[in-house]
C-alpha cells in the first residue's frame, strides 16, 4: 500500500466513513502491520497537536477581546482611590470578569489533561480476571479442606485457585468460551456449575488477539446441558439496544443490565461493544445477551478512568474462532428465550454460565 492511498485510509478510517466490512479489514491491517498502526497513532497525534494549537488561538483570540473590553488601569485606580467601590466594580464587571476566569481555569486543566497529569498515557484498560487468592476468608479455606479431602479418593483439586473468571456453553456436550486473559497463565482450568459441581477443563484454542479462548470440559463426571437456549447473532446489534450480563463476580452468579452505548470499544476498536452494565473482576468472559435471549457478545474489560464504560467482545469474533477449530461445531439456532421475561430468561441462562477457575502454574 503506498503512502498516499494508506493516509487517506487513516484519515477515512478516524473520520468514520469507512464502512463496516472496510473498517473491519483495517482494524485487521492494524494488528497485523505495526507500521501501519504506528502511522495511524502519528496521525492522531499530528491531529491533535492542531486542534490544540488551534484552541490555543482561540483562546487568546477571546482573551484579547474580553481584555480590550475592561479597562484595566481605571479599575485599578478606582480600587486604589476609592476602597468602597468594590462592590460596585463587581457588579458592573463580574460578567466578563467570570468569564475570563473561567477560561483560564479550562486553558490549565486541559495543560494538566493533555501532559497526562490526571493519568498516566491512556487511560488504563482493565481486564476483568479476579485475583482471588487474597481475597479468601478463613471460612473459605476451611470448605476447600473439606473439598479436598471429600475429592482426594478421586485426585481432584489440590491447590487454591488464583484467577476466577466467567465461561459460557456454545455446545451442550461441554464446549465452554471465556476470555483469553482469564486462563492465560494456568497450570489446571476448572469450570464450576449453577450448583456449584466442579469440572476439570483443557484449553482447545485460543487467539490472544481478540481475547478469546475456547475450553472443553473432560471431566467423566461430566453431563450432556441438554439444549442450549440461547442462540448466537451474527448482526451488529443497535445502539440503545437493552442488553444482560450473568457472571461470577463473586461466589455467587451475579445479574447486571444496561444498554449497548457504542458500536466500538476503546478508541473506535471495533472488536469491541461499550456497553453500561456495571461489571467487576470477575465478570470477564461472561456472556453479553440482548433482550431477546441472543448472545452478542463476551463481557471482557472495562476503561479505569471512566465510571460505567465496559466493553464486550463482539459475536461475530466468536463465531469466527468457532469455524477455526480443529472440529465440526454445530451451534444452537432455536432461541427459546425469545418469549420469556428477564426472570424466566436468568432462569435458564443461568445454568450455561460457569465460575472459570485457574490454577498457578
């Protein structure tokens, strides 16, 4: 790609009007060419250097013309002859004077935004696995013991387990996808049901890329789901569109709704949706789903320095890994949470979602 046709690319690309499948194939060139992102992060830069520089103007441009409005001498004299007349000074002046202030106010802030002072470079992308060792009470140690010793006849779990995440079924013969984050460092993987049963699992495949990983249960003890009820959607959803998360934020399943706020993730990436469901650690790999009951996406990270902004990887990346693997996959394509209500949907939902459990190496 030569050099003109690959900025008017960039300049199509952050203006928005590339199209969908254009802008897919973009984001691709990105990840698969570092100069091609390296020039895409210039352009940004040399883009914001000049709306800078063109505030700044319009800022002085402003000052100027507030300072040529107030005569500055006279006030001073009239401070310093006559004392009492500061009130006075104020209510004849405080509109411009207010408004110069505040303009000041704003030029420092954004002086301390723009050099990073509020955050260090970006802001922070965290990625949702929970540390978990930490958090474990004397109660909690005191049931894995009596796990352990109830499982030792059959060699199960002997160590305490260092990630928690969230994984959902594609498949009813055990089949589960989460995040690639969230078993990115493991020495053993087990998935724990609605009732709280325990499965050995094996990472099939993974794309680190998209922050996604596929596991299959391979424990014996190990039942068929019977039909998943959910189906996967392959369209982008809307804006606005209601949507559900249910995760293993803590020991117990947790509920979260809000709605669909962005077509993109962090900096137009548009592996991601934004959503505003309120999600913690923990949450990573849990299942986005819309409120008729379709899958559309895998809750994944959550930007640090905004309250509320979530993001989830989008359906059609999972559907793509799905077709990379080393097997025939057939997916479910009978919603039958359609017609439900939110409680009846959970009710079912619920027992496709599992508690990811990773182990040191």
């Amino acid at each position: 790609m030569n050099e003109v046709k690959l900025q008017d690319d960039i300049e199509r690309y952050l203006s928005g009007e590339m199209t969908a499948v254009e802008h897919k194939a973009f984001d691709l060139l990105r990840k698969e060419d570092p100069a091609v992102n390296a020039k895409l992060a210039e352009h940004q830069e040399f883009t914001k250097i000049l709306k800078q520089y063109s505030n700044r103007l319009a800022l002085e441009t402003r000052l100027d013309a507030i300072h040529s409005e107030i005569d500055v001498h006279t006030l001073a004299d009239e401070l310093i002859i006559h004392p009492s007349f500061i009130v006075r000074l104020w209510r004849n002046h405080h509109s411009k004077i207010s408004v110069a202030a505040s303009i000041a106010i704003f030029a420092i802030l954004s002086t301390l935004f723009v050099t990073g002072y509020f955050n260090n470079q970006d802001s922070k992308y965290i990625q949702l696995s929970r540390e978990v060792g930490n958090l474990k009470h004397k109660t909690d140690n005191l049931n894995l013991k009596l796990a352990q010793t109830a499982n030792s006849r059959s060699g199960k779990i002997v160590a305490t387990d260092r990630f928690r995440g969230t994984g959902f079924a594609i498949t009813s013969n055990g089949l589960i996808v989460t995040n690639y984050h969230v078993v990115s460092e493991y020495d053993s993987v087990y998935v724990q049901n609605a009732a709280g049963k325990s499965f050995k699992a094996k990472v099939l495949y993974t794309e680190p890329q998209n922050d996604i990983a596929i596991l299959k249960i391979t424990d014996t003890a190990f039942k068929n789901l019977g039909p998943i009820p959910y189906t996967f959607k392959k369209s982008a959803s809307d804006l606005a569109e209601s949507v559900y998360t249910y995760g293993y934020s803590q020991d117990q399943g947790v509920f979260g709704d809000g709605k669909l706020t962005a077509s993109n993730g962090l900096n137009g990436d548009s592996l991601d949706y934004q959503i505003s469901i309120p999600v913690n650690f923990g949450n990573s790999g849990g299942p986005l789903l819309d409120s008729k009951g379709n899958i559309i996406g895998i809750v994944q990270a959550k930007q640090s320095q905004l309250e509320g902004v979530h993001f989830a990887v989008k359906t059609s990346y999972l559907l793509s890994a799905i077709d990379s693997l080393n097997q025939k996959v057939v997916l479910n394509t009978k919603n039958t949470l359609a017609n439900l209500t939110p409680v009846q949907q959970l009710k079912k939902v619920k027992n496709y979602v599992f508690m990811v459990k990773v182990y040191d190496k």
